[in-house]
C-alpha cells in the first residue's frame, strides 16, 4: 500500500453506496456537511476539504477500513460480524434506510410451511446474502443446513429452490408480500462509525473522527425532540417544573422583570401536544416550541 496515504491532512471516509446512502447523506447535511454526488460517482464531494469520501457497497466497507484503505466508515454491525472485521467501532448511530431504528436479520419461511424453529432446519436448504451470520446461527443451535448466497430477489426462493431465507428486514412489509412468515431473528443490527485501528491511533484522524462522531450522534439526539421556552411567575415555577421532563433539567433564569423566569428544556416531540395545555394551565406564558438540529450533552 503507498504510504503516502497515510497522511495525517485527509481523513478516508467510506459512506454507504446504496439503500443506505440518502439517509446517510441527510445525517450528514444535518450534521453540517454538504455532500454532492453525480449518478455514477464513486467520489462524492464534500464541503470539508480535510474528509475525501468514496462511496462503497456497506457488504465491503468493513473490509476496506480493516485493509487501510479507508481510515473510517459507516456500514452496519451485521456485514462487520459477515466479514469478521477487525475494526475500531467508534459509536453506534441508530438510523436505517427507513427511519431511527435497529434492523433485523430474519429467519423466515412461506406462510405454510411446516417448519416452526430452527431446529427444524436440520438438513433443509437457506438461501442468504449474510451466509456466515447464518452459519454461526445454525452452527449455536446445533443445526445442520445447506446454506446458499444468494445474489438477491431472496424472498422469491422459497419455497420452490430451498426451504428458507435469511434476510434483512426493517418493517417486514416485503416479507409479508412475499406470503413469508418470520420464525426467528438472527440478528439485530444498527449502523456503526468505524475506524482503521492503525488511523485511530494517529493523533489527528482519531480527533477528526471523533468529531464526525459527535456531530452524527447530535443530530440522532435530536430526532423527535424540541426546544421549550417559557416564562413563569414566581410563584408557579414549582407547578411548572413537576411538569417537565428533560435531558438533564431544566435551565431556569430570572427575568428583568422582579418575580418572573424563564424556563428552557428538551423535550420529546409527541409529548408536547398534551405538555402545552398542562403548562398554560400551571401558569405557564409566552410558551416557544422550537425545533432541533443537534443534541449534544
């Protein structure tokens, strides 16, 4: 490998290229970096000249942060545990193709189909693009079972080419269309910021890294959650403050005007439409809902 690509000046960042890469792109925008891509790149731009960013299928960035070729990259726990990639994982960040939560590698079979647990895999056939997550499963359980890569349309081998699939689901609707049933989980998975172990010992790729770990986890913070100002008289603040929940506590600070504060606190977004009425009611003026960008503690 050149040396030269060690570099302490450029940080080697590997984004998912595929289901993955929108609600990738958009954690970054929120998280302050702009990054713009063609239809064919491969090298997306980002407003950040310290971070050279290339765009990977997230099956191989483990393996490419392993070998050096990235310093850092985001890619799910589950191909980290496919590939057996030795990797520094930095933070977990719970976002998916479809929302803010876990993934799940599903053991799944056709509505009809007699089998019930895995146990009664015992000499079946499971098609799968995670074939050693499979292997390991059966391999715990004491099973023993052909299992097959599959090169997609997983959901469309059983029952005619083999008896079972293992696939990644996050709502379980493509299951359900296919007429599959879900017998076990294999896996829970979350996306994960990884790191090079040899970059995450050079001082200045560690640093930016955790830099682009604790601008990512704000903004995750901040998902469903909004800023409260309000103003209370003297008197009411006890009532107002039972009332509120927060990351810590709520930040209260005295008006010019003698006998009245100002009240700050982050709150869950759904909790608000019932928050509003109980706070009017103790007392409560003046009340702000603002959105967030970033929670950082």
């Amino acid at each position: 490998m050149n040396t030269n690509s060690w570099t302490s000046s450029v940080l080697r960042l590997g984004l998912p290229k595929g289901s993955l890469q929108e609600s990738t792109f958009a954690l970054f925008e929120r998280a302050g970096f702009t990054i713009r891509t063609g239809d064919r790149s491969y090298a997306p731009q980002v407003d950040d000249p310290e971070i050279s960013a290339r765009l990977i299928r997230a099956q191989e960035i483990s393996r490419y942060v392993e070998n050096g070729h990235l310093d850092a990259g985001l890619t799910g726990y589950d191909w980290i545990c496919e590939n057996g990639s030795n990797v520094v994982e930095v933070c977990e960040l719970c976002y998916a193709k479809q929302g803010f939560r876990p993934v799940r590698w599903v053991l799944a079979v056709p509505e009809d189909s007699p089998i019930r647990s895995v146990h009664d895999l015992q000499g079946k056939r499971i098609a799968t693009e995670a074939v050693q997550l499979t292997r390991r499963y059966l391999e715990r359980h004491g099973v023993q079972a052909e299992v097959e890569f599959s090169w997609g349309a997983t959901e469309a081998k059983a029952p005619e080419l083999v008896d079972a699939i293992v696939e990644l689901t996050e709502t379980g609707s493509s299951l359900r269309a296919n007429r599959l049933r879900i017998v076990d989980t294999v896996l829970e998975s979350t996306t994960r910021l990884i790191a090079n172990p040899r970059a995450w010992q050079d001082p200045w790729k560690r640093r930016k890294i955790e830099q682009i770990a604790m601008l990512l986890q704000g903004v995750l913070r901040a998902e469903g959650r909004v800023l409260l100002k309000l103003n209370v008289p003297a008197a009411r603040l006890p009532d107002v403050l039972k009332l509120l929940p927060a990351l810590h506590a709520p930040t209260v600070n005295r008006l010019s005007d003698e006998g009245w504060f100002s009240v700050e606190t982050v709150v869950e977004e759904s909790r608000v439409r019932e928050l509003l009425p109980s706070l009017k009611a103790a007392g409560a003026e003046g009340i702000i809902e603002l959105s967030l960008n970033k929670v950082v503690p």
